[in-house]
C-alpha cells in the first residue's frame, strides 16, 4: 500500500474512534432518560390461543379443496444417469447424424479464435473452411485427410485413422469400443464425455466432448494432443437435414505438400 493512501486510512480510523468516545462522553453527562409508563393491561389475564391438532387441519384442507381438484402428486427425484446411459445416448446421436452442416467458432493453443463452417458426410467425408483473414481448410474425402494452406498453395495428407476426431466419420459410432471413455459428467448445463485415443498421430490424444444434457445434440469438443496443446470448437445453427455439396469433399492429390508433411 503506498504511504499517502495508508496514511489516509489512518486518519479515517482516527476520526471514527474519536467520534465514538465523543459520543460516549456526551453520554455520560446527560440526564438519566425517563423510564416508559407502565402499560395498562400488564398483569391482565391473556386469552388462550386455541390448539390446532391433526384433525382440525385435516378438517381444514378438505374444505379448502374444490369439488374434482385432483391431489397434488409428490416430488418424486429423477433418477441420475449412468455414465453408460449418457455414452448410449451420445453414440445414437452421432449414429443419427449422417450429415450436418453447421457454423463453428474454434479456439487454438495460443487462444486465437477462428470461425467457419462445418460439413460432413458420413461415412467419411468432413470439410473445415475457416473464415478470413484464415487461409486454411481441413478436408476428408473418405480415405484421406488434407489439411491445405490456401496462401503457401500447399496442402498436408494424413490417413482419417491418424486424427483425433475420426469416430465423427466412421459408419457406426461406438465411443466405448472406438476409444477408451475415461470419465462421464451430467448436470444441467450440459453432458461430457472424456475419451482418449491412443491411435491419433503423434501419440495419443483425449477429447472432451460435450451435449445438451435433454437432446444429447453434441455442442463443443476440446482436443488436447500429445503435446498438451489444447483447442476447443463450439458448434452453432447446427442443420441436420441438408445434405452437403459433394465436391466439398475434393481433394486435389496434385498440390504440393507443405513442410510438415507427415504422411
């Protein structure tokens, strides 16, 4: 704390103690107060106050009640559910979404955020196209992954096997047979499930995905890899019903691969 403002703190506690011991002085020369009347019906005889019992209230309620109003049920508490329930309910619902085209806001590692549009086309085929200024797009064309640098005019192969995210392309979606589920929470706000896919390039990855806890339509996935490097993409304006263009899905094996080519 600097001087001058603990020197003003000072002052302000000063100032209060000396008003209260003025106060007390002040006090302690005046006058006794004088003592209030004594009430008129002190001593006097209180009416009892009727005791209600059991039947009285019973009495009471039932002619309260209306002719045909039906017995308010009691609160019976919902069962929670199990972490195989909510995996059973995030697996129908990505069986059920075989196509999807959706707005995306994406944070990366060093939390630069990025939007774009989603498209995928199960089995298989998965298009990522970032807004500018961004110049990148993540395409699968069912076999492959191309990540393509649209300034440099370079793109990326990888196998769809090697991501972190290909349960979203495969045929039939089984979390707990496909990666290793490592912890489920529901709650009112919302329903994660934790996995790990130890088959992702570079090592293994673990994947954070979160639903709506009522319809367990999947809203936001953190991927952190092997390096520890964490990125979360929110899912909005999610359609389930219009099918993709194919050529979304092209990749042009021709291009040149960029220098982190891996495959």
């Amino acid at each position: 704390m600097k001087p001058l403002r603990l020197l003003a703190w000072s002052a302000v506690a000063f100032l209060a103690l000396a008003r209260f011991a003025a106060a007390g002085d002040a006090a302690s020369d005046a006058l006794p107060p004088t003592p209030p009347p004594r009430p008129a019906e002190l001593g006097q005889p209180k009416e009892a106050t009727p005791v209600r019992t059991d039947d009285d209230a019973a009495a009471t309620d039932k002619a309260a009640a209306k002719p045909g109003d039906k017995a308010a049920a009691p609160d019976v508490a919902q069962p929670e559910m199990t972490p195989e329930e909510a995996v059973a309910r995030a697996n129908a619902y990505l069986d059920s979404a075989r196509i999807m085209t959706a707005d995306f806001v994406q944070i990366g590692p060093d939390g630069q955020r990025s939007e774009g549009q989603l498209y995928i086309d199960r089995p298989g085929r998965m298009l990522f196209h970032y807004d500018p200024p961004a110049q990148l797009e993540i395409v699968a064309d069912g076999r492959s992954v191309a990540v393509r640098d649209q300034k440099m005019g370079t793109q990326d192969l990888y196998f769809i096997a090697q991501t972190p995210l290909k349960f979203l392309l495969k045929n039939r979606v089984d979390l707990a047979k496909d990666t290793t589920v490592k912890r489920v929470t529901v709650d009112d706000n919302a329903a994660t499930i934790e996995i790990e896919d130890k088959a992702a390039f570079g090592g293994s990855a673990e994947i954070a995905l979160v639903f709506d806890p009522d319809s367990f339509a999947l809203k936001q996935w953190t991927v952190i890899d092997a390096q520890g490097l964490q990125t979360v993409v929110s899912l909005f304006n999610v359609d389930l019903t219009t099918k993709p263009d194919p050529a979304l899905f092209h990749i042009e094996q021709a291009l040149p691969s960029g220098p982190s080519n891996r495959r």
